[in-house]
C-alpha cells in the first residue's frame, strides 16, 4: 500500500433530533430541518435510510387497538401463546396469505408480497394502544422522499425505507429495505470475472438490505434515531424497487 492508496471507506451517520412524527406531517420538511441542524454536508451519491415506522406515522398508518375486534381464530391462537389477539387478527387482515402459524410465531406474506412475521404489523416504538401498519406502498413513500430530499438539497440522493425482518436459517433480525428510490437495489455480478479471472455465474448482492442493515446499527430500536446517511456506498443509480429483492414464488423452495 503507497502513501496515496485511497482506501475504500463507507460512513453511516444516525441523524438525531427528528420529532416524533405524526399523521400529516411533511416527513421529508423534517429530515431536512434535522440534517441543516447538524450540519451535514449532503453529497452526490448518499443514501437515505428512514425506518418504515415514521413513514407509517406520516401517511396515518397508525391503528387503534381498541377499534380492533378480534375473530375466534385470533382470541384462541393468542390466548394458546400469550399475544395480544388484536395484534394477531391486523396481521391477519392485512395478509394476502398466512404461511403458518406454528409455536406462537405467525408468518405471512403482505400485499406488497414481503414474506414476514405478523405481515409486519408492530406495536413498538408507538404509543401504547396503536400498531402500525407498513406503508401501502413503500416505493411510492420512499420516491417521494427521494424527490423532496434532492430537491431540498440540489444533490443526487437516494431513499431506502426499512423494517426489521427476521431470517428464516438464521437466528436474530436484521433491517431490509421495504421501499427504496433512486437505486438499483440487486448489485448483479453475473458474467463478471473475479480476481481470479472465474466467470461470476449465481451472484447478485442485495445492496439494498445491506445498507438498511448498515444504517440499523446507527439507528438502534431504542435511541429514537429513525433516520440515517450513508455516505460512500456503491451502488448503481436509477429506478429501483424494494419488489425485485422478493424472491419469485416458482423460485422459491420454501413456499
């Protein structure tokens, strides 16, 4: 390595301070507000990683508990695993199919057709007596985001929107991309030649998961920080949506 070798180098900034959003707010006029607090310098090429929960907040997502009247199937399967049965029947409304329901763990495939537990209906990080819903269409969310932000900033940035899924070989959850704008969000390496000039046959990188992963070891689930920059990262530029990293059910061994 010389004296003027450019290491590769990828920085994740949580960004604090934004207030806790509710139904109506201009999300984008608050990220702005947060990052112009303090002071970053918003570059081409940065990526923005917002937490699917504030979107949710912005666009009413939001679902009292006490409007929820739970069915037989859901006061019995969560009497038998101690879960809340209101919880259960919104993960069961909003699913397009249930997967399995087994051990106190529900399973369910979304309308967007993310394959998650509870159809990603969750209760933390909201006041007591609410749940969320996951935005109805995260893409749409994230590029209207992506639009405000560039414009807000006069750069090139893009938007992933996240939540937390779990893994069906490994244990713990990591953050994935549900929503995502101005990024591809597969990097394919397919019939490139690797540093041992073997033809790449099967690889494509899901940069987008990996960055939302990156982004949650800022954000936390219990230091309020919903969003962070990602300055650094490579990735392809353009039209991407958060659909293409679903696995195609025909190529799928577990449905």
């Amino acid at each position: 390595m010389t004296e003027h070798t450019r290491l590769p180098e990828l920085r994740v900034l949580g960004v604090p301070e934004i207030p806790e959003v509710a139904s109506g707010d201009d999300l984008a006029q608050l990220i702005v507000a947060a990052v112009r607090r303090i002071g970053l310098a918003i570059e081409e090429g940065d990526v923005f990683v917002v937490t699917h929960k504030i979107v949710s907040k912005a666009e009413g997502r939001l679902v009292p508990l006490g409007e929820v009247e739970p069915s037989p199937l859901a006061v019995r399967w969560s009497a038998a695993y101690g879960k809340d049965a209101r919880l259960i029947e919104l993960a069961l409304r909003t699913s397009k199919r249930v997967l399995r329901m087994d051990r106190g763990v529900l399973i369910a495939e979304t309308p967007h057709g993310f394959v998650c537990a509870n159809a990603g209906v969750d209760s933390s990080n909201i006041a007591d007596g609410a749940a969320a819903l996951l935005p109805d269409d995260p893409d749409e969310s994230a590029r209207r985001l992506c639009i405000s932000l560039r414009e807000a900033f006069g750069q090139s940035v893009a938007v992933i929107i996240s939540d937390t899924f779990g893994r069906p070989w490994r244990e713990g959850q990591v953050n994935v991309a549900v929503g995502v704008a101005g990024l591809r969000p597969i990097m394919d390496y397919r019939g490139r030649l690797d540093a041992h000039g073997h033809r790449l046959q099967t690889t494509a990188i899901a940069i987008a998961d990996e960055l939302a992963s990156a982004a949650e070891l800022v954000m936390g689930k219990t230091s309020a920080i919903p969003v962070a920059l990602i300055k650094g990262a490579r990735y392809e530029q353009g039209d991407g949506s958060a659909r293409e990293l679903v696995r195609s059910i025909d190529q799928d061994l577990f449905r």
